[in-house]
C-alpha cells in the first residue's frame, strides 16, 4: 500500500467505506451544515451595514466593494426591503441575531442526526461482522485466534465509529471553510484570494504531521490486538502458566507490547498537542500581515475588510480545525480498513453450503473415497476412506494419536468439508444439504468440556424451553448422562452457577454434564470424540453406562483410547496414518488372533 496518497483520495475511499454500512444517508449531515454555515455567512454579512456606520461616519457614501465585481451592499439592502424592515442598526442586529439562532437550530439538528448515524454505524458493523462471523468455516477459525475476533468485533468497531466523528466534522468544516472563503472573495477579492492561498499553505504544513500520525494510528492497531491476543492467552492458560512459573516469560512479552503500545501512544499525542497549539498563533499572525499589506497597498477602507477579516479569520480556524479533526481521524480510521477487510475474509471464508433441507436420517451415512487436507495441498491427513454408518448403530473409531479420527468426526458433522470424495446422508450428496438442517440432528462431545457460565439446567437445555415438561427432559437427560444424582446432593440443584467455564466443577462433572447436554437434544447422531478420554475410572464407567443405555436407539460414533469403552459396539474402524486400516465387529477382530485389535487388547488387558 501506497502510505503517501492523497488526503482528498484517502477521503472519499474512507467516506466508501462507510458509506458501505449506513448508506447515503451520511449526505443528510452534509446538507445540513451547508444550510448552517450559509445562515452564520449571511449573519456576518449583515456586520457591513453595522461597520460602515462605525467607521465611515464622515463619508456619506455607501461601501461599494469594487474590486469583487459584486455589490455586497446591494445584496444587503435587497434583503431589508424583501422583508420590508427599515435599514437600521437595531433591525440589523436583529437580522444579525435571526440568522445566528436559525444556524444553531440547524446545527442542532445536524448533530442530532450524527449521532443516530453513528448508533446505527456501531450496530450495523457489529451485527453484520458477527452474522459473518456466525458463519464462517472452522478453517478460518482455526487460522486465527480468539482475540483477534474479540478485538474486531469490540474494540475495532468502537474505534471505527470514533473515526467517524471525526470524518463527518471534517466534511462540515471544510462545508462551512468553502462557504466562508466564497464569501470573503464575494466581500473582497484581494482579501479572498489571500486567504485561500495561506489555506493551501497551512495543509501543506500539517500535511507532514498528518503522514505520521496515520502511521502511528497503523501501528497502534496491531499492536492492541496483538496485546490484546496475549492477555487472553495469559487469562485462558492461568493456572497453567502460573503453576510451572512460565507467567514470567508471558508477563515479559506483555510488557514489551504495552510499552510499544504507550510509546506509540504519546507519540501520537504529542503531535496532536503540537497542532492544537500552534494553531492560534498561526492564524493571529496570518491575520496581522495581511491587515497590514491590505490597508496600506490596497484600499484603507477598513469596513469592507474588517467583514472579510471576520469570514477570512473563521475561514483560517475551521482550516486548522479541520486538520485537528482529520488527525483525529486518522488515529482511528485504521479500524474501518481492518474490519472491512475482515468482512472480506469472512465473505471468503464462508462455511461452504448447500440448499436442501435435510430432515431426517433413516439409513446411513457413507464416506466415499473421502480425503481431507488442511492446507488443501494434496498432503492428505485422511483418506481416501470409505466408511459406513448405519442409524441406531454404534461405530467405533480408533486409532494412534493423529491417525485421523477427529479428522472423520469433523467431516460428520459438516465442521469442515471433504476435498474428494463424497459423504452421502441416504444416497443425498452432503455438498447439497444446508449444513444447519444437518447440525440440528448432531450431539457431539469432545475431549475438551464445553460448559457455559450458567446454571446447571440451562446449560442442559441451552435454554430450550418450548417442550411443557423441559424439567422433566432435562432430568431425564442428566440421569442417561450418570450426573442426576451428584445434581441432586447440590443446595441449589438444577439451580447452581457453574461458574465460568466450569470452574466449580471436577473434570468428569464437566464432561457428564456436557454429555447431558448432547442428550437432551435427543440427536439422531451422537459423536463422542474422546469423551471420556480425560476422565477417571469411575467417571468413565458412568460414561460407558451412557453409551449403553443409547445403544440401538440413536447413531453413535465413538472415539476412545481405552478400549474397554468400546467393548460393546456393533462395528470398529481402526485407522492409521489416515487410512482405514482394519475392520470388522470387535468379537470377530477380538478373536482373530492375527488382527491388530487383538495385539492391542492384550496390551490393554480389557
Ligand atoms: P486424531 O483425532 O486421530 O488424533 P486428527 O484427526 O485430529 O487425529 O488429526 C489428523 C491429522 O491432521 C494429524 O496428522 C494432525 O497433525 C493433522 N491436523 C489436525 N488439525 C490440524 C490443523 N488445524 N492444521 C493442520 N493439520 C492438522
Ligand atoms: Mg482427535
């Protein structure tokens, strides 16, 4: 990317962006202050009248600016009698006061308005990212990490709304600078073109500082998302890093972003201090020179000027204010680039879909010739694979670690996609099902327990309640799952808090209580993906006990390490190196003496 383009081009690609997310009704703003600042122009206009009679008591004659070609006292008087009001100085004020009043009224409104903009700027862009986000393939999840999809759907967005502001200001001064250069030209030409030539001049001078806070703004962004990354992982790893003291390494890493961070930052600030400051004493001393040069080369008539001093003077501030709020924006205009390239990715990254309705499984789910790779360069992690799933069977995966087992639970429930190969749900090609139609059908337990902070019977029903008897569903599922009784010895029961993530719960609680989950959605495939591979003894045997009472009513794919979870079910794949590599039904690979499941079974001792 080009760091040195041209504001005006960066401003109307940044204007793009939003104008992506709230439409045109960003013009309604703009016009809007161009009637505010017309009404403040005609108001000060109204001052020639007022100072011709201040200064030019003893000529009789009326100011007639000349060398502008326009006759603002005809302009003035014009507008008396179209109002039929006497011309003088208490009715001018009064017109004086008129104009400034409807100016406010419509700045108001100009305001009001900016601000409903920017409430429906932050709610479209968060809505539209996490919609987005909702769908996006695991793939791409798992590319990223948390924190980067916190921080874009947070802080970016907050960041981008601010930018904002200081856009829209920036677009209403320059309305209102135009308007107060047209008008010093109108009221005195030599003055005007002055003035526009010192406004040239001043965003030369900023323009350099506005470079480098536009490339500060750049690394401030990535430095908080990447300091950002770093504080969840310290929080999600706590008891982990600070067990084995490895909090100090990560604290050292912290440090150093937030030390770039702050350095960043006060670089920034020092050059925004830098132009507030400067500003006034530039403008007084722009003001003074060209005083001086106008009244003694061109014209000491000082009413004229004074009117143009008036609209030159306002011209100068909003020019340099004008620079303050384009600083301003481009502290944080970095974030609207970041989240409409992230909308981008997410677009390109969308969990990939079929249309059909898929309701419900009456047959099988068959893999044919199915390879899987994650980098989707033909260096297959799996397959190709046939594999068959009957209903109201339970299957069994097993396997070394990496041999492909999760790989194939992920591919069941559409997670991620096969790259050849097809995976057929009774004879329907699965690239044609609407992958949700699909998922509503699926329980699937992990390794890894997935509890939310709530109580223990939402976290069973996840808050479904349509059914009458929710209750009795609920209990129904934690008694298949073995964790209605430990429920039953808690004060508060189905009522308790589990905390966040679960804390306040053993590992095999956390893992029973997810399975309880899973079965009170009452799926017609049930995925237990090393389910129980972390749990003790006992836990384990009420997992089993699980599995069994499931046995023949539901689809259940197992994968376990422990063989003895898999005594009993109806047919086995072993896998290795992604490939099936033996199969059969477990009495008959058990009894087989040369069968890599009966080497394995000794080893057990099962
Ligand atoms: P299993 O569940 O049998 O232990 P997996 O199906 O998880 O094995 O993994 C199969 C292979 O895919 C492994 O070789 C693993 O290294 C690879 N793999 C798993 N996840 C990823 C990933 N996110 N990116 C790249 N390779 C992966
Ligand atoms: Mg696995």
């Amino acid at each position: 990317m080009n760091k040195n383009r041209n504001t005006f081009w960066d401003f109307s690609r940044y204007l793009n962006l939003y104008k992506d997310f709230i439409g045109r009704k960003i013009y309604i703003v703009f016009t809007l202050a161009t009637i505010a600042s017309l009404s403040e122009s005609i108001g000060i206009l109204m001052l020639i009248p007022i100072f011709s009679e201040i200064t030019d008591s003893s000529a009789a004659e009326p100011i007639s600016n000349s060398s502008s070609g326009f006759d603002i006292t005809y302009f003035v008087d014009g507008l008396f009698s179209l109002l039929s009001i006497d011309k003088t100085i208490v009715s001018t004020l009064l017109l004086i006061v008129l104009f400034f009043t409807f100016k406010g009224l419509i700045t108001f409104c100009a305001l009001a308005y900016n601000s409903y903009l920017r409430g429906k700027l932050l709610f479209n862009i968060k809505t539209r990212l996490f919609e987005k986000f909702a769908r996006m393939q695991y793939l791409y999840y798992i590319e990223k990490d948390a924190g980067h999809f916190a921080n874009i759907m947070n802080e970016q967005a907050y960041r981008s709304v601010d930018a904002f502001r200081s856009l829209v200001l920036f677009v209403t001064q320059a309305i209102s600078a135009f308007m107060y250069f047209i008008f010093a030209l109108l009221v005195s030409i030599n003055f005007g073109l002055m003035s526009i030539l010192i406004g040239i001049f001043l965003v030369i001078i900023f323009k350099r500082l506005n470079n480098f806070v536009r490339e500060l703004s750049r690394k401030i962004a990535t430095e908080k998302s990447h300091l950002l990354k770093l504080i969840i992982q310290s929080v999600q790893g706590f008891k982990y890093l600070s067990a084995t003291n490895r909090m100090e390494k990560t604290s050292v890493f912290i440090k150093d972003s937030m030390q770039n961070l702050s350095n960043f930052q006060i670089k920034a600030g020092v050059a925004a201090s830098l132009t507030q400051s400067v500003r006034e004493p530039l403008a007084v001393l722009f003001l003074a020179v060209l005083m001086i040069i106008h009244i003694t080369y061109i014209d000491p008539n000082i009413a004229p000027i004074l009117v143009s001093i008036v609209f030159f003077y306002r011209g100068l501030n909003t020019v340099v204010n004008m620079q303050g709020s384009w600083q301003n924006s481009l502290e944080f205009i970095g974030s609207i680039e970041l989240i409409s390239q992230e909308l981008i990715k997410l677009q390109e990254n969308k969990h990939p879909e079929g249309k059909e309705n898929f309701k419900k499984i009456n047959n099988e789910i068959l893999f044919s010739n199915v390879t899987f790779d994650y980098k989707n360069n033909e260096n297959y992690v799996l397959g190709p694979v046939n594999l068959k799933f009957p209903v109201n069977t339970t299957i069994a995966l097993i396997g070394e670690s990496g041999s492909g087992k999760s790989t194939i639970a992920d591919l069941v429930n559409f997670t991620i996609r096969p790259n050849t190969g097809n995976i057929f749900l009774d004879n329907v090609d699965s690239s044609n099902i609407l992958s949700s139609s699909w998922q509503k059908n699926i329980g699937y337990v992990s390794q890894e327990a997935v509890i939310f902070n709530d109580t223990i019977a939402n976290n069973i029903s996840f808050y479904e309640t349509s059914d009458a008897n929710t209750s009795d569903l609920i209990i129904k599922a934690a008694k298949n799952a073995c964790i209605h009784d430990f429920i039953q010895t808690l004060p508060n029961g189905y009522n308790t808090e589990v905390g966040d993530r679960g804390v306040n719960l053993s590992g095999g609680q956390k893992q029973r209580l997810f399975i309880a989950r899973e079965l009170f959605r009452n799926p017609q495939i049930l995925i237990l993906d090393e389910a129980t591979g972390a749990l003790d003894v006992e836990s384990e045997k009420a997992v089993q006990n699980s599995i069994d009472i499931l046995k023949g009513t539901m689809t259940v794919i197992v994968i376990a390490h422990r063989l003895s979870t898999i005594r009993n079910v109806d047919y086995i794949y072993l896998l290795k190196n992604g490939k099936v590599f033996e199969e059969g039904n477990f009495r008959d690979l058990r009894d087989n003496s040369n069968s890599t499941l009966n080497s394995l079974i000794s080893a057990q001792k099962i």
